[in-house]
C-alpha cells in the first residue's frame, strides 16, 4: 500500500510521529510537508495530496492540522476524494468499511499521539465493507460527476 502524509505547522510533530509509526510496520510512506514547523498554507497540501489519491498515485492518505477539518474541507474539493475527519477509531474504521474515504484526517490539537497512531491503524485495517453502503458512495460519485465546477471554479 502506497500512502501520502501531509500537515501543516500545527501538526508538524504528530506528522512525524505518524510517519515514523507507518514506516515501522514497512509501509511505503510519502511525506507531502510540511517539512518544518513554519506556517504554510494547509490547503496546498491538502491539494497536492487529493490530487495524487485521486489520480492513484497512492492508494491512501493521511492529512494532519491543527483540528482537522481544514484539510478535510480542502481534500474534498478534489474531485473523486472522499475525505472523513475522525478523532476516534470507531470513525476511522467507518470512513474505510461506510464510506470508502481515500483519505483521512486529524487534528493534532484535539487528539493525542498515540490515539492518532490507533486511529491510523484502525483506518488502514478496515476495507470498504460494500452491501448497502454501495448506493449511497455511488450516489456521492454520481452528484459530484453531475456538478463539477469548470477547472477555473467558477459555476457557468
């Protein structure tokens, strides 16, 4: 499994400690920043990560800030993402087996490190379950197939 990792500087810490987590059990693991402790703008790297989930570069991400739900609104800009915040295990394996989330995310100021890494964990075991999940993940699919914005984002 080829995963992406990206944060911004209120994550910056958690990240790596994620990203060492993963790279522990040989999980292939990119890191997309930020690469310091230095104010970014998350919203890039929530971009460039959904870009590469979505154009399957990598099968799977993990989005860190400070709450998390900047990135998550971010990622699912991206066509084709389905982006879940989760501060528990309980949603993380939901995101997976419910939802078919590509891409999860974190906040660093809400969650502590090791239920981050036990949420990581939960959410990279769990697959989409399918059964009555399926119609309503295509009905996501199908809405957002129906009202993709012109590439300049602006509606017609």
């Amino acid at each position: 499994m080829k995963l992406a990792i990206g944060c911004d500087e209120a994550a910056f810490d958690l990240k790596e400690l994620i990203k060492q987590h993963l790279t522990g059990k040989g999980l292939d693991v990119t890191d997309f920043g930020t690469y310091e402790a230095e104010p970014v703008h998350y919203p890039n790297i929530a971009f460039a990560v959904a870009e590469k989930v979505a154009q399957g570069e990598f099968d799977r991400a993990v989005l860190l800030c400070g709450t998390g739900i900047g990135m998550a609104i971010a990622a699912n800009k991206v066509h084709g993402i389905r982006a879940a915040q989760c501060h528990d295990t309980y949603s993380a394996e939901r995101a997976s087996k419910s939802n078919d989330a590509q891409i999860i995310t974190i906040g660093a100021r809400v969650v502590g490190p090791e239920l981050a890494k036990a949420i990581v964990d939960t959410w990279l075991g769990a697959s989409f379950d399918g059964g009555r999940s399926v119609p309503k993940v295509n009905r996501i699919k199908e809405y957002e197939d129906d009202h993709q914005l012109p590439r300049n984002n602006k509606p017609a």
